[in-house]
C-alpha cells in the first residue's frame, strides 16, 4: 500500500511508539532514503504524524529553521529529539541551556563545546540554595 511517498507493508505495521524507527514498522519513505532533499525533510518535519516528524529531527538534511520550529511541537518526544540534534543555532541552544524545563535535554547535544557544560556544572555548584530546598550543603547553612 503506498501512501504518498511512503511504502506501507500490512503485516509489518506496529503503532509507532519513540523508540521504534519508521523501517521497523514497515514504513519507508523520504526520512528514511539517503537520496531525500532539504525540502522532501522539512516537508515531513509538518507531518501530521509525530513519529514522521521525530524522525525528520533526527535527520542531519533538516534545516535549523525547521529545527527551531519543532521545539513547539506537540508531541514532547519530538521536542526532546529536537532538542539533542545538531541543527540548532548557538542562540537557541544557549536558551535552551538556560531553562529548566529543557536544560537536561540540551546539555546532551553533541553540539555543545565541551567547556560550556563544565562551566554550567560549576556555576550551579557555587549557586545558593533556596531557603525550602530539602538539601543544603553544609557550607550553606
């Protein structure tokens, strides 16, 4: 069964779930062939699928625009791949590093210089903890 460009075999077909890829469940199409384009990438990065637009982010073709734009997506899972891929401007990942929601995520992308993340860990080493907070270092009692 073809559906636009991608192949669907029945008896292979799963409900997608992250952490299965598009081939394990008898899809292939443009994220999965190495002769796709940019645009046959960013045109699935607006996939009403989540699992197609996962795979878009993992995808070194997508742009950084359509990078950034996948940090909205709805699906939290596509987001976090966003997050950890190579395409994201200094910029961004900077706020991304900054924020606490996805800070976590963004300090495990490859693209971040190995200096940033040990001045991150130093800086929150030194930082004072809040009054409520359960554990406080004794030197910051």
């Amino acid at each position: 069964m073809a559906i636009g460009r991608f192949h669907v075999d029945p008896q292979a077909y799963q409900r997608p779930s992250p952490s299965n890829n598009l081939a394990q469940w008898g899809v292939t199409g443009e994220v999965a062939d190495p002769e796709s384009t940019p645009a046959d990438v960013a045109r699935l990065a607006r996939d009403p699928e989540a699992e197609v637009r996962r795979r878009a982010a993992e995808d070194t073709r997508l742009s950084p625009a359509d990078a950034v734009r996948l940090l909205n997506d709805p699906a939290a899972y596509v987001r976090g791949t966003a997050i950890r891929g190579l395409r994201l401007p200094a910029r961004v990942l900077a706020g991304l590093l900054h924020d606490r929601d996805t800070a976590c995520a963004a300090v495990t992308d490859p693209g971040i210089p190995v200096p940033v993340p040990h001045r991150i860990l130093a800086a929150a080493a030194v930082a004072k903890r809040p009054p409520d907070c359960r554990y406080q270092p004794a030197e910051l009692r």
